[in-house]
C-alpha cells in the first residue's frame, strides 16, 4: 500500500515523508501496511490531500483521482448514518456540523487529527496533533469560517 500510494499519489502532490505502520512479518504473510490504520503525515501533508480534494481530484492539471469517486465519496452513503459518505464524513444533510454549509467534508483520524474541506469556500483546514479526542469540531470550525469573512 505504502509504495503504491507514494507513486501514485503521495510524490505528485509533492510529499516530503509520508510513513505507514507495518503489520506482519511472520510467518507467511507480511510485513505489510494497513490501509486504513497507521499513516503518519504532517500537516502540511495532510492539507495537500485536502488541497486535492477541492480539486476535484487534479494536481497540476493532471487528474490522480477521478472526480465521479470523490463526488460519490463525499456525499452520504447510507441511511443508517447519513453524515457518513465512503472514507470521509459529510454535512451534505446539514446534520453533522449544523450551521457550516453542506458541502463541507472530512477525513477525521485519530487523536483529532483532521482534514475539513468546504469547496464552496475554497477552505481547507488541516490540524494534526495527539488531542483531545472529543471537542466541538463545529464551533472550530464555525470559528474558521467567521474570521475569513
């Protein structure tokens, strides 16, 4: 996964380091990274994903991903949590950060490491860190929004 996203994606939008945890190694499966869990980037990292995002998914004119999946990804999914799209959480009913316009979307990890994008703003907000967990990510936000208005 590592090597496939770092030629694929990570070195065109110029990533300095970007390191996955590794699981496995013995025996016969591994080492090898998780997809979903254990990726270490910077802020600066974290907000050229968010930057491509509002991009529709190009980079110096050239398209890395296709814009149909970004579309679909950050719109709801399901109806059993409809502020949920695929990989990324959504306002898209207005319901997971009420008051922020809906096409505003995330990429929320561990420890409040996060990535917002609102397209209609042109705003993207990376925060990497090790906490708190839980806070208002809406009135940050909200906070965000109001001081460049």
């Amino acid at each position: 996964m590592h090597e496939y996203m770092q030629n694929r994606l990570f070195n065109p939008i110029g990533f300095a380091q970007a390191s996955w945890d590794v699981i496995g190694g013995t025996g016969s499966i591994g080492p090898h990274t998780s997809a979903h869990v254990g990726m270490h980037i910077s802020a600066r990292e974290l907000a050229r994903i968010g930057y491509l995002a509002i991009r529709q998914g190009c980079w110096d004119s050239k398209l890395l991903i296709p814009r149909a999946w970004l579309k679909l990804a950050t719109q709801s999914s399901q109806e059993l949590n409809p502020n949920y799209g695929y990989a990324f959480w959504v306002n898209s009913q207005g319901t997971r950060w009420p008051g922020l316009p809906n096409d505003m979307f995330a990429m929320e990890g561990y420890n409040s490491n996060r990535c917002y994008i609102i397209s209609s703003l042109d705003l993207v907000v990376a925060r990497v860190g090790s906490g708190p967990r839980t806070r208002n990510e809406t009135d940050f936000i909200t906070q965000v929004v109001e001081a460049i208005n």
